[in-house]
C-alpha cells in the first residue's frame, strides 16, 4: 500500500509529466507516464559468487551462442543482484 506522501506525488507527477522533468532538472519536450510496475521481473543468473578480500559478488554469466541482448541481460542481472544483496557487483560474460 501506497504512502500518502507517495500518493500525493505519483498524482502530481501524473498531472504533469512534464513539469516534473523540468523540476528535476532532465531535458525533454514531451512526456507520457509508463506502467511502473516492475513485480514481473523474474531473471536468474548463471552463477553469482560472494567474494571477500574485497567483498563484492562476481557474476559470471555464460553463453553458448552469440546473443545480441547479451550485455543488456547482464546490465539487469547486476542491479538486480546489488539490489538483493547491497554489494558492487563485477560481471563477466562470455561466449563458449
């Protein structure tokens, strides 16, 4: 459930897309509202390592043929790693 601060500014920004761009200092001469809702992200990794000495978590992600989103899956499967276990992650990726 919804906040009412966080009501009362996902209505302001509805309103006006634009304003809020130019409040927040982003370029742009038109604006429309996108579906916000994430929740259908399911994605796994190939593999995720927790290192320490630094800690960090390595993400290696393998492939065996050449795909073109390839460096777009890896960008996603990075956040969604450091937003689940709030370390910096370090990915590699390749092609067998």
């Amino acid at each position: 459930m919804a906040k009412p601060f966080d009501a009362a500014t996902k209505h302001l920004v509805e309103v006006d897309p634009l304003a809020w761009l130019r409040y927040v200092g982003l370029p742009g001469t038109e604006a429309e509202l996108m579906d916000a809702d994430l929740s259908t992200v399911t994605s796994e990794a190939d593999r995720i390592i927790h290192v320490r000495g630094p800690e960090y978590l390595a993400h290696i992600e393998m492939q065996a043929s050449y795909k073109t989103d390839m460096h777009v899956r890896v960008l996603v499967y990075g956040v969604l790693a450091f937003a689940k276990y709030g370390l910096p992650v370090q990915s590699w990726r390749g092609s067998f």
